[in-house]
C-alpha cells in the first residue's frame, strides 16, 4: 500500500474517531472550523486530504493535539 494511502487510512478513522469522542457531528465540526459538512465527509472518506492549515484548525477545535491525528 502506498503512505499517502496509509496516511489517509489513518487520518479519516482517527478524525471520526476524535470527532465522535467529542460528540460533535460533521455539522458541528465544520462550523468550528469554517468549512462546509460535506468536505468534513469526504475528508473522513479519504475523499479529500487536507492542508496542514486545516488539519491543525480540526485539532483545535478537537481538543486534540496534530499528532493525534496520526
């Protein structure tokens, strides 16, 4: 398997993972982060990977540190 396919294997289980754990839905998330439910969902598909930008602005609105989400 490719790393950039494993990285996006374990970067999509991890965010919902943390997201669920949160208890906040793809809505709530996106909201907190400033980007629309659907790029949460393909994100957490392994539709999209985002930028390192993005992915600390999930974190923190996570609670959770960069490293966790991977």
């Amino acid at each position: 398997m490719r790393r950039n396919a494993i990285i996006t294997r374990v970067l999509r289980s991890k965010l919902k993972k943390y997201r669920r754990s949160a208890k906040m839905t793809q809505e709530d998330l996106a909201e907190k982060v400033n980007l629309s439910r659907a790029y949460i969902g393909y994100i957490e598909q392994g539709r999209n990977v985002p930028s390192l930008e993005t992915l600390e602005k999930i974190a923190k609105a996570l609670r959770v540190k960069l490293s966790d989400l991977f």
